[in-house]
C-alpha cells in the first residue's frame, strides 16, 4: 500500500485518539467468516441508483448536475442520521462536520482471475469506532485526490467514497480545512455485501464492503502547522 504525504515527512505526533469511544452504530456483525476467514456476505437490499434518475423528477429543481447530486446527499444523510447526532457537536475537541459512507469491492471469477485477499483483509479490518485520517495525495496514488489511513498505525486503505455525493462533501471539506487541521472520521457501522455466482454467470463473485463514518475537522498541534 502507498503512504500519502504533501511533505517530505508529515509523520508527528497525532493528538491522542486512543480514549475515544465509539458511537452507538449498527454494525452488521458477523460470526461466520468463509474459508479465507473473511466475513460471510449478506445479501445486498439497498435501492439502486441509475445517473439517469437525476433526471426525474424529483431533482427538477436542481439547475445543474452538482445540484441534483447536492439533493440526493442531503436526503441521504436525513436517512442516516440518528438522535445522537444532534447532541454534542464535538468529540475530544474536534467539530463534527457530517457523514460520510466509503467502500472498497473485490471481483473474482472461478479459473480466470484471482481473489484479492489482502485488500478485502484490510478493509474488513475496520471496525466500529475506529479512527481514520482523509488527506489530500497525488492522483497517481488515489484518482480521488484524497486517501485514508488508519490513525493507529497510519496504513493506507483500500477505500474510497461510496457515492457521487460522498465525494463532494469529502472534497469540500478538504478544501475548506486551514493549515493546522485535518478531517478524521469514526466508523459507525460496517457491512459486507457480496455474491458467489450470478445468473448470467455462475462463476462470477463479488464483494462490497460498505463503512459509514462520522466526520469531523480537528486541530492540529502547533509542530504539524509547517
């Protein structure tokens, strides 16, 4: 995996995330892991979106694309949030700032291609409360501009933003942050989706796994300003 840095070494001492505890979340728990020991997939129950829907009716009032995106997010996180969210607008000094849902997916067909393991090891490694870091890296590294790493160890993961409206609100964040912030995000809840074997082809398998997170802007201590 690739480390992200906008500096010749930006490794410093993060604030201590450690105590932090996590929020009640609705994680799909699984006690069943296949023979590779990864987690068993439920079957996928989410609606489906087409880009085309954003030319229904119910995005007629969006003057342009980003618009009609805009309103998807927004009715999104009115879906996603819970009571919790309009309690304390900060945790360990940090000002939340909104949700977010990434995902990584693994394809494999019996006898033509290869299962990746590792990658679907490293994204089925995060868990409830877990704190991530989103940074902005070269495009070369990740074609969102940005990138995710686990704050207890700084690995680089396989994810990326799970919907057109993820990336916009991600993006801005990004772009709104001073020289002394960063977005970190905790997990609030995990979940694999996948198949083995479809109806046009038995031999096909897919994985989704799915990771929404809270987000927020925490400050930065004064030896990661320059």
């Amino acid at each position: 995996m690739g480390h992200c840095s906008t500096a010749d070494d930006d490794r410093h001492d993060d604030p201590d995330l450690s105590h932090v505890q996590p929020e009640t979340g609705d994680s799909e728990v699984c006690d069943e892991n296949d023979q590779s020991g990864l987690p068993e997939p439920q079957e996928y129950d989410r609606p489906y979106f087409d880009v085309f829907d954003y030319l229904s009716n119910e995005y007629a009032d969006a003057r342009n694309l980003n618009e009609a995106i805009d309103m998807r997010g927004q009715k999104a996180f009115a879906q996603s949030v819970t009571p919790d969210d309009f309690g304390d607008a900060s945790l360990n000094g940090m000002a939340k700032v909104g949700i977010a849902e990434l995902w990584a997916e693994s394809r494999w067909n019996d006898g033509r291609s290869t299962r990746n393991i590792a990658l679907e090891q490293f994204t089925a490694d995060i868990h409830e409360g877990d704190m991530l870091e989103i940074r902005r890296c070269p495009e070369e590294i990740s074609p969102w501009g940005y990138s995710f790493h686990r704050v207890d160890d700084d690995i680089m993961l396989p994810s990326t933003p799970y919907h057109d409206f993820d990336d916009r609100f991600l993006s801005r964040m990004l772009d709104d942050l001073s020289e002394n912030e960063r977005l970190i995000c905790q997990v609030r809840d995990t979940t694999c989706y996948g198949e083995d074997g479809i109806d046009i082809d038995p031999s096909f398998h897919w994985r989704v796994y799915t990771c929404k997170v809270t987000v927020y802007r925490q400050n930065l201590p004064e030896s990661r300003k320059d």
